[in-house]
C-alpha cells in the first residue's frame, strides 16, 4: 500500500480505504463548521445533550454522504475495471440518495442524485481534462489567501558565503 495524502494521489479503484478516510476527514471538518454556525448562530440548543444532538444531526449525513460517493465510485471503478464518467455519475446518484433518506423524500432524493451525479461528472471532466479553478499563473498578486507566496523583500539577502569551524578550529585573536 502507498502513502496518500490527497485524495487523487492514487487512481480510482485503488486505496480505497485510504480515501475513505480522506474523504471523511474532509467531510468531519467541513460538517463540524456548518454544526458549529448552525448552534452558535440558528438553532441555540440548550444543554449539552441538545447540542451534541444538533451537532450529530448535521455532521453524520455530510459523513455518510462522502463515505457513500466514495466507496461506490472505487467499488464500481475495481468491478468495472474503467474509470470513466459513469462511476462518477453513479457515485453522486448514491449520494443524492443517502440526502433523500435523510430528509426522508423521495422527491429530494431524487432531485439531489441527479443534481450530485451532474457535479460528478463535472468534477471528473475537470479531473480527466486537468482543469482547475484556481490555476497558479492567474493567482493575484497582492491580498488572497496564497500572499505568503510572494516575495515582499526590497532587496534579495546576500549571499552566505561565511564559514562554520568546528569548536576545536575557532582562529584565535
């Protein structure tokens, strides 16, 4: 097994454990955000068990969600042997489905598969395509969130073409 720390550092259908724990990290953090406006500005639970209550209200379905896009796009990926559009399609059909179960509507979920398996399909015409939406040569030059990127010196450093003597060959004045 490789070492991955992105999610597409491996092809589909390959690591897939590994991307599911990619996936799902993401999806913890991105679910405990929205949970956390959800308390602090929306909902104002009160006690300690409501509060946990919202923040697995929201968060487990965000959680399953990836996990389900992501084991079905690997697991039709490794039975199929193609990678191609349909195992994305597919992957965000499963995820619309889990979204409907949740909010427990077959309308919405119907609605969300097709919504998410479009996304999918866009996002893997930007992947086969090596498409991005943020490309490096038009990153802005000042402000953003990359500014530490650039070089704000107004002169370069010296060279460093000093020395370093080992404690027994120090010169002596």
């Amino acid at each position: 097994m490789s070492k991955i720390n992105n999610y597409y550092d491996s092809p589909d259908g390959e690591d897939c454990f590994k991307k599911l724990w990619i996936s799902s990290k993401y999806a913890t953090i991105i679910g405990l955000g929205a949970a956390s406006a959800d308390v602090l500005l929306h909902s104002h639970p009160k006690g300690y068990f409501q509060t946990a209550g919202r923040y697995v209200y929201i968060t487990a379905p965000l959680v399953g969600m990836a996990a389900t896009f992501t084991v079905t796009t690997c697991v039709l990926t490794s039975l199929r042997k193609k990678d191609d559009y349909i195992n994305y399609f597919l992957g965000g059909a499963a995820t619309g489905s889990v979204y409907g179960a949740v909010k427990k509507s077959g309308v919405q979920g119907l609605v969300a598969s097709l919504a998410f398996g479009g996304a999918a399909l866009v996002l893997k015409s930007f992947i086969v395509n090596g498409w991005s939406l943020n490309p490096n040569k038009y990153r802005r030059a000042y402000g953003g969130v990359d500014h530490y990127l650039n070089d704000w010196t107004i002169t370069k450093a010296p060279p460093r073409t000093w020395k370093r003597y080992p404690e027994e060959e120090l010169p002596t004045n």
